[in-house]
C-alpha cells in the first residue's frame, strides 16, 4: 500500500513510493548456485526448523532422492544435534 500525502481537508496531494534494483544480488545468487550446482560431493541446503529446502545434483546421485522429493524431509543430521 502506498503512504498518501494529504491537506488538512484531506484531499490527496501525492504519494511516496521507492524501488530497488536487486540484478546485483541477484547475479550474486545465480552465481552462487552455479557453484553448488558444480560441486561434485553432495550438498544440502536445510531450513533451521531441520527441513530439507534443496539439494544439489550429487545429492540426487548419492541418495537417489530428486529435489523435489527431498524437499520437506526432515534431516537426520540436525535431528542429532537437537
């Protein structure tokens, strides 16, 4: 929702918005996905509640488990430390 600036009669006198460019950040997360992605050992993205939220493609290959059947499981390495 934008903020609408107002006179004391409260007739609309204009309206604030801002933007950001985010093609840095995002150059920044292909980037580094790229990096996952060329990893030959097996890595594991896992959310702090210990759910699985992504893997690499030698996860896939270690486990047999696509991504999308990962997501969601919950990982026996934090259920450990818990």
């Amino acid at each position: 929702m934008l903020p609408f600036y107002r006179d004391e009669k409260d007739k609309v006198m204009g309206v604030s918005a801002s933007a950001r460019d985010v093609t840095v950040q995002k150059r920044a997360s292909q980037y580094a996905r790229s990096l996952i992605e060329a990893a030959l050992d097996p890595l594991v993205t896992i959310n702090p509640g210990g759910k699985i939220t992504d893997v690499n493609e030698a996860s896939v290959r270690a486990t047999g488990f696509q991504g999308k059947n990962s997501s969601g499981r919950t990982s026996p390495i934090i259920s450990l430390n818990q």
